[in-house]
C-alpha cells in the first residue's frame, strides 16, 4: 500500500503556523514538530521556506476553490451576486478566520517572493470572475469595476478579522456584508 503525501499535511501545518504564530513561527522544525514527523522531513519534500510558503499559499488557493464551489452549489438556483459574494465573504470571516489570518500574516511578511505574494493576493477572490460578474451587470469598465470590487471585499475581511468590526457578533456579519457588497455594486455599475 503506497504511502499518504504527506505534502497537503505540511501545507496545512504551515497555515497553521502562520495563523496562530505569524512567519517567524512557520519554519521546516516546527511542521515536524507539530506533525510529529521524522526530524528533516519537512525539508525532504520542500528544500526552502520559498517552496514551503508556495506549497502553503498553493493549498489556500485548492481550499478556497474548493469552498467557494460549495458556496456556489448551496446558492444554486440565486441569481443574485450579492447573495452568493456575501455567504462566500461571510464564511471567510466566520468560519474561515484562521485561514484568512494565516495569508495576511504571509502578506506582510516583507521577505517572500513576488510568486507567493501574488498566489496569496488571488487565492481568495477572482478579478476575472468578477469582472465577469461587472460585465454581466453593465459595467461600462468591467476590469476596473472588478479590481474595485475586490478591494472593497479584502477591506471587508480584514475589517471583521483585524480592524474595527472583529468583536462583532457572527451573526450580525452577514447582513453587514450584505448590505456593503449591495452599495458596492450599485456604485460600481
């Protein structure tokens, strides 16, 4: 019987790290501590912290597509973006907390490289998807509505996990975001 990789364990590990402790927490001893794997082993299947933090930032990204597919299957049948974009912003702000911690903590780590900071930039949002979504909406500058689009709902995240709406109760978050991303399309259109 062929052996588990164990490459998704250490990506997981590493976000974990990075959520609970920041960058300098995330090094190849303490995944094989956490994981409780053979001393080096971490290494042996990513050599450098780069290949680590890509490996993580490459799981965000599988996880978040993945997530947001079962965000998408559970609207079935809306039509409306607002619903859909808000049940997505509303479970990375509620149930996805130590995932969004994890990538802004790599964010601001101002040593990581151009690949991982720009897979971490797009591992939660789509500006091509939601340059459709503006294009779809009349948008006479659909890139540009979208780019903005985006901002406002990264401003919308770090706001109820770092900034001034953190201590908000979870279930008043979703009717916040709701009615933000509801004046950020009509503005944008």
């Amino acid at each position: 019987m062929p052996r588990p990789d164990r490459r998704p364990r250490i990506a997981d590990a590493a976000l974990e790290l990075a959520s609970s402790g920041g960058t300098h927490a995330l090094t190849h001893q303490a995944i094989d501590r956490r994981l409780d794997l053979p001393k080096g082993s971490t290494s042996y299947y990513f050599r450098t912290r780069e290949a680590l933090l890509l490996a993580a930032a490459d799981r965000l990204i599988t996880i978040s597509r993945e997530r947001f597919r079962g965000t998408l299957e559970l609207s079935a049948g809306q039509t409306n973006p607002v619903e859909v974009i808000s049940d997505y912003v509303t479970e990375l702000v509620t149930d996805r907390v130590a995932e969004v911690t994890a990538r802004q903590a790599l964010l601001l780590d101002a040593g990581i490289g151009d690949d991982v900071r720009g897979r971490l930039r797009r591992c939660f949002f789509s500006e091509d998807a939601a340059a459709g979504l503006m294009q779809s909406l009349g948008s006479a500058q659909p890139h540009v509505a979208a780019r903005r689009l985006v901002t406002v709902l990264e401003g919308v995240v770090y706001s109820h996990t770092q900034g001034l709406d953190r201590d908000e109760p979870h279930s008043s978050r979703r009717g916040v975001v709701a009615d933000l991303v509801t004046r950020t399309l009509l503005t944008l259109r």
